[in-house]
C-alpha cells in the first residue's frame, strides 16, 4: 500500500481493534460471506470485482477488498452494497446465486430476509 492511500496499514489495524472481528453492524459478517460464496461459485476473482465495484463508485482499493472479503476489514454500509452491486452485474447469467444489499438480511442473520435482487436496482437509501 502506498503513502497516499487514505488508509494506512497501521489504521486499518487500529480501526479493526476498535471495531472487532468485521465492524458494528451485525450484518456485515453474513454479508461479507454470502458475497464471498457468490463469488466463488461464479468463479469472480477479487480483482475483477474490484474493477467492476470501482467503475461503480467504489472509494476503496483492491488491497481492501481483498482484505474485507477474508474477513480482515470491516467496510461500511455503502461499500459493501457497491460490492454486492459489482458482484451481481458480474453474475448475471449465473441464476445460482447473487450477493446480498444489506437490506436484504434478515435480523436474526442466519439468511436472506427476502430474494436478492438484480444487480441493475438502485443501492439501498440512494436517490437522485
């Protein structure tokens, strides 16, 4: 990682001290490996993802994507929703399986709270 990026290494390590395993929102462990699965079984490698969510609107590097997707960093609400929003339009013609907005979570996070939905939609809370 280089001097410019906004995160240093030693700021993720303190920012993951404070946040625990994968941040505050109970969600995002869930998320994180439904998103991971998704990947997987449509064979999407972490740097096609991360191309896709950047061209997106995605404010974080490849080196954190990498690191949030094995569970390392924690990312907030609208980054993991770019990232699922990346890996969906990636999978479009896999019907499998998609990765899940986090309003599509249920509360107890054992599963979906409802089907996800097609990667085209717009994120969740965004208006024009």
């Amino acid at each position: 990682m280089n001097t410019d990026s906004a995160t240093s290494a030693f700021e993720i390590q303190v920012l993951q001290a404070k946040a625990g395993p994968m941040g505050f929102d109970p969600h995002e462990p869930q998320q994180q490996r439904m998103l991971a699965a998704a990947m997987k079984s449509a064979q999407i490698n972490a740097g096609d993802l991360w191309l896709k969510y950047f061209s997106l609107g995605g404010e974080v590097g490849e080196y954190e994507v990498e690191a949030y997707l094995q569970g390392l960093l924690s990312l907030p609400v609208l980054q993991r929703d770019l990232l699922a929003m990346a890996a969906n339009e990636l999978i479009d013609t896999f019907p499998q399986g998609s990765a899940p907005y986090s309003d599509e979570l249920s509360p107890d996070g054992n599963s979906p709270r409802k089907e996800p939905r097609s990667g085209t939609q717009e994120l969740p809370g965004s208006e024009d």
